[in-house]
C-alpha cells in the first residue's frame, strides 16, 4: 500500500473513531447512540459533536414510589411502635393519592407521571414539558404533608 493509501486508511479510522465518541456523548445525554454515529459518519464527527455538546440530556422518567413497598415499611414502624395507628393511617392515605387522581381540577403541585415536572392544574391531556398523554403516564398528586 502506498503512502495516499495508508494516509486514507487512516484518516477513515480517525472518522470512525470520532463519529464512536459522538455516539457515546450522545448515549451520555440519553440520545440514541447508533443515530447520532450514523449521524456524525455522514456530516462530520466535529460537527455532530458540537450538536450533541449543547443539547440539553433527555429528561428521566419520574418514578413514583412503589406503594407495596412504603406501605410494609409503615406498617413494621407502626408494629415497632414508632408509628401510631392514625399516623400510619395518614401516611396510607397519602400514598393512596399519589396514585389516584381525582376527578376534575388536579391539585396545585401535580406532577407529570413521567417527566415529574409540575402539571397545570386545569385539565389537559398532555404534559406541556415532555408531552406524555395523561392517559399513559397519570399526574402524581402532591404529598398531603
């Protein structure tokens, strides 16, 4: 192989190389990796990396707290006697309401079910940050603290 031909070989190697970082920064900020190398293949490694490097990262799914779990916790506090029976009735009741949400105006402090910013309480379908559908990722209503 002659000089040009090791030269191309390695400048080929350098954009794969290249284009793998920008997929793994984009893995990073919760973007798809394959697309953004394809990405970063096709236009430019430094160009899609720059891109990448001022994206915000994907929000993360708002989890609410598994009630099974909360629930079996207050009742060993209220068995060891940490808890009194209305204290652990309260706690219940607030866990019950992270899950149901009532009809009609959602309470001020709603979160989306799924990006777990804070929901209008006037009702709409959709979250207007992430725009779950309510319906797929329910609001969880505020703690009654």
């Amino acid at each position: 192989m002659d000089e040009v031909g090791w030269f191309a070989l390695g400048l080929l190697a350098s954009w794969v190389l290249l284009s793998g970082l920008v997929a793994r920064m984009a893995s990073k900020k919760g973007q798809n990796p394959i697309l953004w190398f394809l990405l970063a293949f096709v236009i430019s490694p430094l160009l899609a990396g720059f891109f990448i490097a001022i994206m915000e990262p994907a929000p993360k799914p708002f989890v609410a707290p598994d009630i099974t779990d909360e629930l079996a916790r207050f009742a060993a506090l209220r068995d060891a006697g940490t808890l009194s029976d209305a204290e652990f009735e309260i706690q219940k009741a607030r866990l019950v309401a992270l899950t149901v949400a009532p009809p009609g105006p959602r309470p001020v402090g709603s979160r989306c079910g799924r990006c777990g910013k804070p929901v209008s309480p006037a009702w709409k379908s959709k979250c207007n940050h992430c725009g779950a559908a309510f319906s797929e990722f329910p609001p969880v209503l505020p703690s009654a603290t």
